[in-house]
C-alpha cells in the first residue's frame, strides 16, 4: 500500500505528527507538527480519547497543511511483550498457525486477550529453521488506538511498536553492519544497537529528557510559567548542559550551584542507567565494539547533551543530523524541523509491524452475514430431506467422508512440521544446558573490580591480591579503622558477591610514620544461578 500517510507518536509529555511516504525506501517528510500532550490521555491501558486532544490534532493538521486521512501510531507501553524464537523453516502461509500452536511456550499469559504478531529476522536454510521477532500486545491498547482513528474521521493503516519503529529507521538511515542509538523522549529512552542488520541489543529505560525540561521551567533561565515546550525550545537554542555531571561549582569550596549544574545533574540517572546498559552489552559482547552512538529522539537537539554523554559514557555520542537517502519539503526545511525528533514517526511508516484486530473485525462481519445463509440453507436441506430422505443422507455421509479424508491429507504437513520443530527444540535446549555449565563465579571478577573502584573509601590499598575460581582472598590496609569498617560494609552491598568474611584487622605504622590499619579480606562471588536470576528480573 503506497502513498502518503498522518504518523503519530504519542507521548506522556510530548505529541509528534508527520506526514511521511509509507512504506518506501527513501520517505520523505511532507510536514510535521509538535504540541503537548495534555494529561490523562495515555496510560498503560492505550489512549483515552479527549475532545481537547482531537481538537489539538485538528488544530494542528488545518495549521501545517495536512489534508491526508490515513494514520499509522507507533505505540510506546511497556505492556507490549517481545521475543526472539527459533522455528523449523516453514512456508510464510504456516508461520502464524506454528507460533499460535506454541504461543505458551513464548508468552504465558491468556493469548485470548492479545495479538501476536512477528518479523523475520533471518532464515537459515541450512539448518531448515528461521529466527524471528514475536510481539504481543493487549487487544485493550490496540482498541484504544482503533477508537482514536474513528474519533479523528481517519483511516487506520497500521499500528507498530516503538522498538520496531527505532530499528526501522535504523535500517533506513545508518551502517547495516553496525549502528547504535540512544533514543531519548520525554520520560523513556531506548537504547538500540543493530550488526548486519539483526538486532542484537534493545533495551528500554524509564528515564527521559523531562526531568531537565522540569528543572529548566523552575530555573531562571526561562520566563515564570514557561511551558514544556517553551523551555525545550530554549534547551535546543542554548546550551543548558555542563560537559560533565559533576557541576563546577563541587570544585570551588562555597560556589553558589548554578541552573546549568541543576539542569545537568537532572540527567543522573538518565545517564547512569545507559552506562549501566553498556557497559553489560560490553561483558557479553566483546566482539562489537561501540565507537560511535546517534542520538535521536526529543532530547536529541538539545544543546551540549551530546558532549555531556561523549564524556561520560566514554563513547562518541553525536546528535543524527540526516536520515540516510530521506528528505522534507521546502516548507519544513524552512520551519524549526529538527528530524531526530521525529525518528520514531519516519520508521513507523517504513515498515510497521500492523497491531490490528482486523481479523477480529473481519470475523463478526462474516459470522453475520452468514446467519441468513444458514437460515436458508437449513430451510431448503429440510425441504429436500422430506421428498428425498434417503438420497440426502447417502450423499451427506458419502460428502462427510471425503471432507474427512480430505482433511486428513491437510493436516500431514503439519504433523511433519511439529516433529522437526521438537527436535530442533531438543537440540536447542541441550545447547543451552552446556551453555549454562559452562559458566564460572570467576566471570564476575571485573564487575566486582568496578564495584570496588566506585564504592570503598579513596584511602583503602589492595596490597595484595589471589583470585580463585569462587572466591577472592585481598591483603588491604586503610587509614583509619572507620575507613576499614566502611570498605567492608560497602562490599556487603556489592551484587557480584555474597559473603565477605574478615580474619582480623590489625594496626601498624608505615615508613614515614604514619598509622595504617592492615587486613584480610576472602569474599565470595555470588552462585551463577542468582546472577542469571538477577539478569532475567531486570531484563523483565
């Protein structure tokens, strides 16, 4: 289906309108328009319907020049399930019927209540199997977008996902070898790294560039009652950031904090949960290596925020100026367009995932429409079968049996397809198993290394150091006996470790004279089987 399509993006803080080419190569952005999304509109539940929003889009669509009726959302709830799965390779007819016969086994929850819907990531025809990317979606949000389309008089054309969305774009725009983004919106951030045009890293974190927007409406640098908006605006026209978290003002003793030093550190957590996300893909995938991130997103423009996560993430952060071969009309290269912010908007119409309850729409109309058929049908069986009682039930047992038969014959396949689909599971799953033993406690040494760096007292040595397949046995010394209770009580906190046990603490003078506190420390990594709980439950 070609031709122009309305894309929207909802957001809690912000809402975000393009008119974009649909499902073509190199999209280009007719026109766009940007206002806030007023409160109570979007929950966990989908989209609530206010004539205050639909005036606001009306309003919008008259001002920019948007006279198109066909919509596509791209949706960013965390109730939306994703996973990747293995199946037999399979014709593209069967795959829906093969993932619905397995559905528990990716997805436990009433599947009567959800749409599933998938994207094939590769097919190896090899091995006879294919990889794909399974979602789920509650039929409550996807309702609630239906509802929206019919409220604004327009044709609904797809409903994608956000992460979709974010890796469609990236196809479009960047290496198909190797390409990283930190998308950061209004009070989420997605983290998305792509290698040979296969996902191999989409986190999403509960962070966005509001808390700044917040702190830059109660600072000075902006007029009494400014809107989000309107502080953002000046976020993207002045430079509002320090080059680092730490604010100037902690390196002079009495310096009075500065708005940029609060609207910076308003970023903390923001920031520390990406390097937190890095810094594990780093762990596991020591063959990628990172060296340059596009920052896309409504924070994207925001001036210096792209120095300020080079310096801190220590990985080249640059705001994506150019969305590979796409292009905007005239108009919009003339307006305040800033194309990062609408890098959700672009890839939800190249190619969307298509949330719809089509088929059930599909399947009330025909269940209709064939109740008068059956009622004439029944009449006219009843009319024969009182003249030819005898010849219609020969005829209907001898058509019974070759519908039987013919049934049968249908269902073949599928038996062959369900065989190889359980030994390839088998043999997955064995793979998985010697995965897993293969693991050793030892493997979170540089972990417990970092949590060391970040936590213990600045006076405390490692003087001597014996590292074990389990355990770590370190001779420390310390300034102060307080220094040495400090050092232990934090790496009781540590979460590479389980048990710290002290064999005695002793005081002595050094060659300068000076008093020091020496002891020996054995920790004890925690069992694999926690870590991977631990992974699975943050991962969750």
């Amino acid at each position: 289906m070609a031709g122009k399509v309305v894309s929207f993006k909802i957001g809690d803080s912000v809402t975000h309108v393009a008119e974009v080419d649909y499902e073509a190569k190199a999209p280009k952005v007719y026109h766009a328009f940007t206002f806030e999304t007023p409160q109570g509109i979007l929950d966990e539940n989908g989209v609530h319907v206010t004539e205050e929003f639909l005036n606001m889009v009306k309003q919008g669509m008259s001002e920019s020049g948007i006279q198109n009726n066909r919509v596509v959302f791209t949706m960013t709830s965390g109730r939306v399930a994703n996973r990747e799965v293995t199946i037999p390779l399979v014709k593209e007819t069967k795959i829906k019927s093969l993932l619905m016969a397995n559905s528990k086994d990716y997805f436990p929850v009433d599947l009567s209540q959800y749409q599933m819907v998938y994207r094939v990531i590769d097919t190896d025809k090899a091995a006879k199997q294919m990889n794909l990317s399974v979602y789920a979606v509650p039929n409550n949000l996807i309702d609630s977008y239906q509802t929206l389309a019919k409220a604004l008089n327009m044709q609904l054309v797809a409903i994608d996902y956000y992460g979709n969305s974010i890796y469609q774009a990236m196809t479009h725009s960047m290496s198909p070898d190797l390409a990283a983004t930190i998308c950061i919106d209004d009070n989420t951030s997605m983290i998305t790294v792509i290698k040979n045009n296969k996902v191999v890293l989409q986190r999403n974190i509960g962070y966005g560039i509001d808390d700044a927007v917040i702190a830059m409406m109660e600072s000075t640098l902006v007029k009494p009652g400014s809107t989000y908006l309107q502080a953002l605006t000046q976020m993207q026209m002045n430079l509002c950031f320090n080059e680092q978290l730490r604010p100037k003002s902690a390196d002079t003793e009495g310096a009075p904090v500065t708005a940029k030093d609060k609207i910076t550190t308003s970023l903390t957590m923001l920031i520390n949960n990406i390097s937190r996300v890095l810094d594990y893909f780093a762990s596991r995938n020591s063959d990628i290596e990172i060296d340059h991130i596009s920052l896309v997103g409504l924070g994207a423009d925001c001036q210096g925020l792209d120095k300020l996560l080079t310096n801190e993430l220590g990985v080249e952060v640059a705001t994506m100026m150019r969305f590979g071969s796409a292009d905007v009309t005239r108009s919009l290269s003339a307006q305040r367009f800033h194309l990062g912010e609408y890098f959700t908007c672009i890839g939800a119409a190249v190619n969307p995932l298509n949330f719809t309850l089509a088929e059930k729409e599909k399947k009330t109309k025909t269940e209709s429409f064939m109740v008068p058929v059956i009622v004439c049908a029944g009449c006219a069986v009843i009319g024969l079968a009182i003249i030819i009682v005898g010849v219609m039930s020969n005829l209907l047992l001898s058509a019974s049996n070759k519908q039987l038969q013919t049934t049968i014959d249908q269902k073949k396949p599928v038996v062959e397809t369900y065989n190889t689909y359980v030994t390839q599971k088998v043999i997955h799953d064995g793979v998985k198993t010697i995965e897993s033993s293969s693991n050793v406690p030892n493997d979170a040494f540089l972990d417990f290394l970092a949590e060391m760096e970040k936590s213990v007292p600045s006076d405390m040595v490692v003087n001597n150091l014996s590292v074990g397949e389990s355990t770590i046995t370190m001779s420390l010394s310390c300034a102060t006996k307080e220094s040495a209770a400090e050092t232990l009580m934090q790496m009781r906190q540590f979460n590479t470790i389980y048990n710290v046990v002290c064999n005695g603490i002793t005081e002595e003078q050094d060659d300068a004279g000076a008093a020091r506190v020496s002891f020996d420390v054995i920790v004890t990594y925690k069992p694999a089987e926690t870590e991977e709980a631990e992974e699975t439950q943050t991962q969750e």
